[in-house]
C-alpha cells in the first residue's frame, strides 16, 4: 500500500496540474488546439505544452491528431471523465466555503 502511495506521489501527484487539466477539457470541447487557446486566452504553443505535460505524466496518448482536429482517445475518455468528477466536487468545496463563511 504505502509503495502504491509513493508510486502515485512520483508519477501523478506531483506532476498532475489541474491547469493541464482545464485545458484537456478546452481543447476536446473545441475540437483543436488553436481554437482552445483562442478561447482561453493563452498561445497555442502552451496549449501544446500542458498536454504534452499531461500524456508524460499519465503515460499514455490522450489525444489523436489529424488535419481536422483533435479527438480523445480511450485514455483522454477516462482522464476527462474521472477528472469532470473531480472539478465537481472542487466546485462544490468552494460552495461550501462561501457557505461557512457567509455570517
């Protein structure tokens, strides 16, 4: 158990950046990484990066390219549904914060 921990800690944990994150759902929603980074604002060149980042931590392909855009594989399907669950539940801490802390 504690040798599973560690493992998640080296490969995951410290490297998984909720930021990539966001930005796997923006470019699977827009169909592109030129579109995605025109939608958030930020240069297609780091849109690339944080994906990149995202396939060598998970180690896997999250993404097929082609001429006509981008579509998630089988792994980007997983990653993108579990992950959905995750900001789910960040939204809803934040409620609760603002909850506790409205007098």
């Amino acid at each position: 158990m504690a040798k599973q921990v560690m493992q998640w800690e080296h490969r995951i944990g410290r490297r998984l950046q909720l930021r990539d994150l966001h930005i796997l759902f923006a470019v699977v929603q827009c169909g592109g990484m030129a579109k995605a980074a025109a939608q958030l604002g930020v240069s297609q060149p780091s849109v690339s990066e944080a994906i990149a980042n995202l396939e060598h931590a998970v180690g896997v392909q999250l993404l097929n390219r082609s001429p006509r855009g981008v579509e998630p594989t089988m792994y980007g399907e997983a990653l993108l549904y579990r992950s959905r669950a995750a900001f789910d539940e960040l939204r809803q801490g934040i409620r609760d914060i603002e909850f506790l802390a409205d007098p």
